[in-house]
C-alpha cells in the first residue's frame, strides 16, 4: 500500500493543496513556502491531534487533511483484524481507499472514509430500504 495523493485545505500557510508523491518523492522549495506544513499536515492526519486558532489558514473554515492510499494488496488487509478486514475491504475500491481528517473550527478532528454514493437522495440506501 502507498500513498498515492495527499490534499490539503485551509491548514497554516496551505489555502489549497494537492501532491501527488512517487513512491520516492523530494520536497524542495524555498523558505515559507509549506514544505513543512505539508509534512507536519501529514503527521496530523495520523494523529488527529487538537490544533489552535493558528493553525488555519481562515479560521471561518474547516481544515481538510485527505489521504489516498493506492495499490491495497490482500496481504496489505491480512494485517488488520478479521473486523476491521471486512470493514476495509467494503469501502476499497479498484484497490483504492480515501480518508478524509476534517478539523472542525475549534481545532477538533474527525477522521471519515470518502466513497461513491448516489447524487439524487432518492437513490440512497435508506430511500430504497424504505
């Protein structure tokens, strides 16, 4: 499993940012230019650590960390618990999994899983059971 793009929102000196790394991938840039944000993003995402009132880039919106793992592997599901496996292996898709850590504007997180769902609220799960 790897990484295989990461999107940050609204996090320190980061309006909006997408990278889409290599297996063997460099940062390099100038000063003040969220090489560190970036990283320090990333260890948040894991973490889920509180942040403070700087810590977003406008403090009226949520801060968005999303993470896409890619090339899932059978043995990569095997290190999980026989629970979580199945859980995991619902929401991957094409061997893709998204998840999503949104900071509210308090500085607490939640961590979500992003997956295809229906536009029209008709066609939902709950509409159709009904």
């Amino acid at each position: 499993m790897i990484i295989t793009r990461i999107k940050i929102e609204n996090y320190r000196g980061i309006k909006h940012g997408e990278f889409y790394p290599s297996p063997m991938s460099c940062i390099i840039g100038e000063n003040n230019t969220g090489k560190s944000s970036m990283l320090i993003a990333l260890s948040l995402f894991f973490s889920g650590s509180t942040l403070s009132e700087s810590d977003f880039y406008n403090t009226e919106n949520e801060i968005i960390i999303e993470l896409e793992f890619g090339k899932i592997s059978k043995n990569d599901l095997q290190r999980l618990t026989e629970e979580h496996r199945g859980r995991i292996n619902e929401i991957t898709i094409d061997g893709k999994l998204t998840l999503v850590r949104l900071y509210d504007t308090e500085g607490k997180s939640k961590l979500y899983c992003k997956k295809l769902g229906p536009i029209d609220d008709r066609l939902s799960e709950s509409m159709i059971n009904d």
